[in-house]
C-alpha cells in the first residue's frame, strides 16, 4: 500500500541477499497479509521493489526488495551504491541456510557492510539465517551458530544481530517485532507504562500488538516462569491467520476471553493501531478488565503518537 509522507516519518529499510532466499516471501507476510503457501507462487524480485508501509499508523517503513539475481547485485556495488546504501536506517540480509553458493552469499554481505560504513554508517543490521525448517532441528543451532560466527567475521566491527527464521513458524514474527521496535526508539515510554498498567490490574504480563502486522511493540512481565519464551510470536502468528479468515467473512476483530480456573487471558482491539493481550494468575471479572483498559486507552493513544515522534525526530 503506497501512501504520500513526509521524508521525516520515513525510515528506509534494505532487504537484501542472494535470489531466492525468501526476502519477498517474508515482507509479503508480515505487511501484506499473504499466508505461507503464497511463496511458492511468487516470482524473483526483478531489480528493486519499492513498498512503503505504514507501522503504529503515522510511522513509514520505506522497504527497498533488493532483487538478488548476479547482475543486480554486482550494479548495486557499483553504479547505484549510493542511490542503495545512501540514508539506509535497517540494512535486514537475509541468508538461505542451505543455499547453493555460500561463499557468494557472505563476499555481498561483506560488500553491504562496506558500502554502510561508506554512505550510511549508523544503520541498523540484521542478518535472517532463513528457511530453518530445511535442516533437522538437532542441526539448527550449530549451523546458526556458524552462520553467525562467520557474518560477525566479516562485519568489519559492525554490530549486527543474527536471528535463525522460517515462514512455517513463529520466529519470522519474533525477528520481525524486534526489528520493528529497534525502529521505534520512541516506544521505551510505552513500555514503563505498561508495567504500571501490569501492576495496576494485578496482571502477571501485558502485551501490545500492532493491529496490521501483529507484531509486538511491546510486552512486559517475567518470562522465569515461562517454559516457552517465543509464547507470544506463536500468538501472533495464529491471530494474523485468525485476522485472514475473518476478513474472508468481511468481519473484524474485537476482542477475545480466554480463562479456565487457574487464569485470564484478555485480547482485545486497544488503540487504533494496537491489540492488547492481558494474562491474570487470578481470574478476575470480564467487567472488571473491560472497564480498566477503556480507562487506559486514551493514555496509550498519546504515548503511541509520542513514540512516533520521538523516533522520527
């Protein structure tokens, strides 16, 4: 969805990598509401792809699909480096884990990480080891591991973080949402609020999803107790197919109650650009829940439109 904007809203993010790695795959995902069986449809990105996406309502992402066939490539080093690298916020690079040509993979990433330095030295790098359900789940975290040893290498002293991802689970979510909120610096008032609103309600974790994507801006609680630590990407990923099955009946979501005699579970439509998910040790009353965050609403609107501010400042 293209959308007119200010260049100060804005942040340019880079999706990069070797053709076929699944860059589109996932941006179509996350921000154009495709399901994961579309990627065997989709054709390779011819040259660069422009999407500009909005994110918390008044923020832009302004997505450059960077094709990764030879000769684009080898053209973004050369003739449009600056035009590519120039004014990058996110470079994301993503790497198939079993794919054909190593070796041609790290040697761009190394090119990318130069041309950054060069033309946009405080950027953003993350590196997607993707596709991690084509090797055994005994092999993902050496080879991960490996990967990321190898890319950290070749970062010539940029600090980048790794994530292993697939489409087929929750961990393109995870990567995504912490992505996402690395954008949004702004979004560290939101959080404080959040534990107090925690504390307020008795409530053992309170969570923020962004209402388009469902990816979490932002969360608060103890994950000690918690067997599974990526608990509320998997709800992200089965709201966001809840989310497609529901607009096929031109429906839309408002609000979910989940309880049983040892908890609560509150998901529902919050500001205009979140959900909130709210998680009770002890039960209390839908009224009682209803009637708090209706009372908090207004208070996160305008941190919302702060954090947006105060991370395109």
């Amino acid at each position: 969805e293209t959308h007119t904007m200010s260049q100060a809203n804005s942040k340019k993010v880079l999706l990069m990598g070797q053709s076929g790695a699944g860059k589109t795959s996932m941006r179509s995902i996350i921000f154009a509401d495709h399901v994961p069986s579309d990627a065997r449809q989709m054709m390779p990105t011819v040259e660069v792809e422009h999407s500009q996406v909005n994110f918390l309502g008044d923020m832009y992402l302004n997505l450059w699909d960077c094709g990764g066939q030879n000769l684009f490539m080898n053209n973004y080093f050369s003739a449009q480096r600056q035009n590519i690298f120039g004014n990058v916020a996110v470079l994301i690079y993503v790497i198939e884990v079993k794919g054909e040509n190593p070796k041609q993979e790290f040697e761009w990433f190394s090119n990318c990480i130069k041309a950054l330095q060069e033309y946009s030295p405080d950027a953003k790098v993350f590196c997607l080891i993707h596709k991690m359900d084509l090797i055994s789940a005994f092999e993902r975290t050496a080879t991960f591991e490996e990967k990321k040893h190898e890319l950290r290498r070749l970062a010539f002293g940029t600090n980048i973080t790794c994530f292993a991802t697939s489409i087929w689970d929750e961990t393109l979510y995870g990567a995504w949402s912490q992505i996402c909120v690395v954008l949004m610096p702004g979004l560290n008032t939101i959080q404080q609020s959040l534990s107090s609103f925690m504390h307020a309600v008795g409530a053992s974790e309170v969570v923020l999803f962004e209402k388009k994507t469902f990816l979490t801006v932002a969360k608060e609680g103890s994950d000690d107790q918690h067997t599974d630590p990526q608990r509320f990407e998997k709800v992200s990923t089965i709201m966001k197919h809840f989310k497609l099955s529901s607009a096929k009946l031109h429906a839309d979501f408002s609000e979910m109650e989940v309880r049983n005699k040892h908890f609560c579970a509150f998901l529902r439509a919050f500001t205009t650009n979140t959900l909130v998910l709210v998680i009770l040790d002890e039960p209390k009353p839908s009224g009682f829940m209803r009637m708090n965050l209706d009372r908090a609403c207004d208070h996160f609107k305008e941190l919302e439109e702060e954090a947006v501010v105060a991370s395109t400042a």
